[in-house]
C-alpha cells in the first residue's frame, strides 16, 4: 500500500496542518479513522484474545502508578510563544551518534508477536522505514538475530539478566555477535509484579492450554487464523527466544527462565560494561541517586521509567522525577518511557530535559491493527502531532523547547517551571 504522507524531512505545509495524515482514499481502510494513538486501542482489543489483550494494557494491584503516567501530563500547560518564523521547523534528533527523523522511538514490548503476525519484524521494519529506533525485548518472540538482520541500524536489544556471571556473559556476547551496538539493561523487575489481572483474564507464560483458553482464542477468529495459525504453520511453535532455554509458547509443564533476578547488582553492571564495548543504556532508573551511580559506572544513557506501570504499584510517574534526574545525571544521556500518547507529552517530556522519549502500547496496537503499515501510520501521526505543536509553540528546532515553555496547572505562574 503506497504511503501518501508528505515527507519527514520537512515540515507539513499550512494545507496539511488541517488534518491527520493518510486519511485520504489510498489509506488503507483499517486506518482510515485511526487519527491519534489512542485509536488503536479499541479495534486492537477486539482482534486480540482476552488474556493477551489484558497482558498488554494492564498494570499492576490497583493501577495506580499506570494512571499516575498518564495523569502527570495533564498537571503540565504549554505556553507558547507568538509571532514567531517557524517556517523552518525540523525535529530531527541526534542520538548516540545517529540522526533521527524525530525524538522518539518503540519500547521493548514481549507481547508483540502474540498480538500481531510477526510482530517483532512488524516494528522493526516501520522503525527503519520512518527513521526512529526501535528497542527488541528480551521477552520477545523471535531471535534478536532476526531482528537485527530485518532492521540493522535502527533495532537495539532489552535484556532482562539473572545476577549470574555466566549467564550474563553469553547474553553480551550473543547480541555483540548479532551486530547490536546498543544494549539495554532493564533493571525494574527483581522479582514477578503482582499482576492480578493475568490470573484474572487467564494469562500465563508460558500459556497453559486449556478449554477456557480455547475459548477465548475462538472468539477472536481473525486473530486464530491472521495471527495463531499464520505463525504455527509458518514458523512452527513459537518460542521465547532471548532468555535462556528456549521455551515454547504453549506448554502444560514449561517454566520460563527467571531464576535470580533479585541478585542483579551494580557488579554485575560493571562486569557488563567490561564486556560490552558499544552503548550501555540502563532502563528503570527513578531516583536521582540510581542516576549518579549509573553515570558513576560508565552508563551511556538512562531511561527513566517505571515498566509502563507494570512493577511497583505507587512508583512515581517518570515525568514527575525526570527534571530531578536531569539534573543529577551531569550531561549524561536521559531517555524517558510511560505514558506518551500525544505530540504535546513528548514536547513536555523535551522540555524537561529529556533527550529522547519511547512509545509502547499504541505501537503494539498499531501492529495488531494493520502488521508493519499500522506502525508506520501510528509513527506517522505523532510525528505530525510533534510538527503541530512545534509550529504553535513556536520553536524551529527541538533544541528550542525548554522549561519556559511549561507550567504547572495546578499553581499561578509565579510558582510555575520558568
């Protein structure tokens, strides 16, 4: 299907500043009505089977922190600037040494290709075909090999690592052997989160086969045959690829590795940073003091995130600690995750100090909904969100957003941000 959105090395003319993008005739149905990220949602939900639907878009306990993501945007108002030329709007964004078409990227995401055929490969390719990385979950599905060869410059890798030498050292090793150059440490999930809705909606990982999950599976009949029985019978069964032993998809007995996590410490970082010789990015880093230590420890960068509210129940939203961070991580490279769904959050997250920002679900949703070219129309339409919001807050280049661009809602202006 051709794309008929204008180009992202430029920004849009005063004609396309009206709408969306790809709603014209050449869209392809499904999107047609897919206006923001928070579109996705809906018809997602209704092509995915309950348990792996509610794996997906849930948190954790009572979804506090889940909602806290979303909610401390809200607490932010943007104050822009008049009159200003902003003809010559660009987002582009250097990043590690990479330009990028804009300022954000795809979080790592287990549950890709359990919603969408192929779905690792879905993001991997729209990642490269609109210029933003893209971060494979260790969870995943497919060989972080595949992956890589699919999308060479645009894909990093997301582990997650027992406290254990050796199995730290034959991870680093694989992924430096498969051409990754950045590594990402996942560092929230020393232990299982209490995610009551799992047992509730019958998820398991493996997934245990059972009537009930027959069931639901059976009531998602484009999901049976678009996605379940298109992998079976073209891959065979799927296995978690990049955790230890293979384990399958689907199994009465199988346990998926998880042993020692709780003995993941700053030793074992360092002995990683011996290792590895390209990017090291840590991920799950919310207090000021994680942030020293990680630059003390010869972190590349640092994503502040709290899991997309899936760990611990109550921890702070990212935005609301990430000026602190900033701050602490001494010019450090400090990255942000949980709760972007419109142009205007990542502008405030921007504002705030982070570098770049990274989207989840809506992505995952976007795969679902339309494979590869759901992405890439999901990627389109924040870009153009981010071109909008620029031109009204009146800024050229995403160096030009800062803290005298925001406010706090809940207070006068003398005791906002600026």
């Amino acid at each position: 299907m051709p794309d008929t959105a204008p180009s992202a090395d430029k920004p849009l003319s005063s004609a396309d500043r009206t709408t969306p993008q790809l709603t014209s005739a050449t869209a392809p149905p499904a999107l047609r009505l897919m206006l923001a990220l928070e579109d996705f949602e809906a018809p997602a939900r209704r092509y995915i089977p309950r348990p792996i639907y509610g794996y997906v878009s849930g948190g954790v306990e009572r979804n506090v922190t889940l909602n806290w993501n979303r909610s401390a945007f809200d607490d932010l108002a943007l104050l822009p600037r008049m009159l200003v030329n902003v003809s010559q709007r660009s987002q582009k964004t250097e990043l590690f040494g990479r330009s990028y078409d804009s300022p954000f990227g795809i979080s790592p995401m287990g549950g890709t290709s359990l919603a969408a055929f192929d779905g690792d490969l879905a993001l991997a390719r729209a990642a490269a075909a609109r210029n933003v990385p893209m971060i494979l979950s260790g969870a995943s599905l497919t060989a972080l090999e595949k992956v890589r060869e699919t999308s060479p410059r645009h894909t990093w890798f997301q582990a997650y690592l027992p406290g254990e030498e050796q199995a730290i050292t034959e991870l680093v090793e694989r992924v430096a052997k498969a051409g990754y150059d950045t590594l990402v440490l996942t560092v929230d999930i020393p232990v299982g989160a209490n995610r009551e809705n799992n047992v509730r909606n019958g998820y398991n990982a493996p997934l245990r086969p059972s009537l009930r999950l027959a069931l639901q599976c059976l009531a998602r009949p484009r999901w049976l045959i678009g996605t379940a029985l298109r992998t079976y019978f073209t891959h065979g069964m799927p296995h978690f690829e990049n955790m230890g032993k293979r384990t399958p998809l689907v199994s009465r007995t199988a346990v998926r590795e998880r042993a020692n996590r709780d003995h993941l410490n700053w030793q074992h970082f360092a002995l990683m940073r011996r290792l590895w010789k390209g990017k090291l990015v840590i991920k799950g880093i919310l207090a000021k003091e994680d942030a020293v230590i990680a630059r003390e420890q010869g972190a590349d960068g640092i994503i502040v995130s709290n899991h997309g509210g899936r760990q611990l129940d109550s921890a702070s939203s990212p935005l609301r600690v990430l000026p602190g961070i900033v701050e602490a991580a001494g010019g450090m490279t400090v990255m942000m995750d949980s709760g972007i769904r419109r142009g205007t959050d990542v502008l405030k997250a921007l504002a705030l100090g982070a570098k770049f920002v990274f989207v989840g679900r809506p992505m995952l949703y976007a795969a679902a909904v339309a494979g590869e070219t759901g992405v890439r129309h999901a990627i389109r339409l924040l870009h153009d969100e981010i071109d909008r919001d620029m031109a009204m807050l009146g800024a050229n280049t995403i160096a030009e957003i800062s803290r005298g661009m925001l406010m706090d809602t809940r207070s006068p202006d003398i005791y906002g941000l600026r």
